[in-house]
C-alpha cells in the first residue's frame, strides 16, 4: 500500500504523529526529488530543509534514523541533491542510489525500475527450507538422489 500524507491522514489526527507511525510500520520510504526540491522555501521565503519541522525532513529524518531503505526518486531531469545541499541529519541520501525517471518516451520504462526496485525492497524474504540430508547406498555407497528408488551403481532398491 502507499501512504501519502495530503492524502492518507485522517482529519483530526495529529499530523506528525501519524506520519511517525507510518514510517515506522514501513518497509521502505520512496523520495520524489524534482528541480526545486532542494530549494524549495515556506510562506516567510526560509528553505524548507532547513526548517526542523518541515514534514519532507521530518519523514526522511525518521526514515534513515530507523535504518529504513530509502528509494530516491529523480524526475524532471532533477540531481541528487549534493551533500552540503543538506542538513547534516540528510547528509546520507546523496550517497543512496537514485531511480531517474525520464520524460517520455521513456518514462515507462523509467517507472519499470522503480516498480523494480520497490518490489526488491518488499518482496517478503522466505527462508530457504533446509537441504534433504544425502543419501547412500546401503549395499555399494554410492550417492542417492532424492527422487531415485534404485541405486545406479548395484541396482539396490533404496528406501
């Protein structure tokens, strides 16, 4: 499922808090990066970024504090961001490998290595079942495979 805040907070919640939560229960935390991302100010003219409780910093800070993976995502012919673009609580994300979508024609297969990738990141790790013990012959030794009735080797019925 995908959060997203404008969308996914019900009236009356407390938005931080919800946001908090979701994160939290998260398996990864995917980051739109366009043009102006990195510069982007408030209503006073002050760079969002640098504003502690701006909600993009929040949600990233909480990310990769809780060692989440983080997916950015370029669009618009946006750079990642450089480091000392960012407050030093988001000085990792430069080092993250991004997922550039560009503009058509290839836009589709720019969201084929996003979905790629999301799926990478959720596919659910299954522990691999634990390797039937060898068998043997018991008249000659010979090894036995799993599926085989009969010894190759002396022709002994194996059980």
């Amino acid at each position: 499922s995908i959060f997203r805040d404008v969308d996914s907070i019900p009236v009356g919640s407390r938005f931080r808090d919800k946001i908090e939560e979701t994160i939290k229960a998260a398996k990864i935390v995917v980051a739109i990066i366009g043009p102006q991302w990195v510069g982007a100010v408030d209503r006073q003219g002050r760079r969002r970024l640098e504003q502690p409780d701006d909600p993009v910093r929040f949600e990233l800070e909480t990310a990769l504090g809780l060692g989440l993976p983080v997916v950015p995502v370029l669009v618009k012919q946006a750079e990642m961001p450089a480091q000392d673009e960012l407050p030093s609580s988001l000085s990792s994300l430069p080092g993250i490998n991004a997922v550039i979508i560009p503009a058509e024609p290839y836009f589709s297969e720019g969201m084929a290595r996003l979905n790629a990738a999301v799926e990478s990141l959720t596919a659910p790790v299954h522990p691999q079942a634990p390797a039937a013990p060898k068998r043997f012959c018991t008249g000659c030794g010979n090894a036995i495979n799993p599926n085989q009735a009969f010894c190759t080797q002396c022709g002994r019925r194996v059980a």
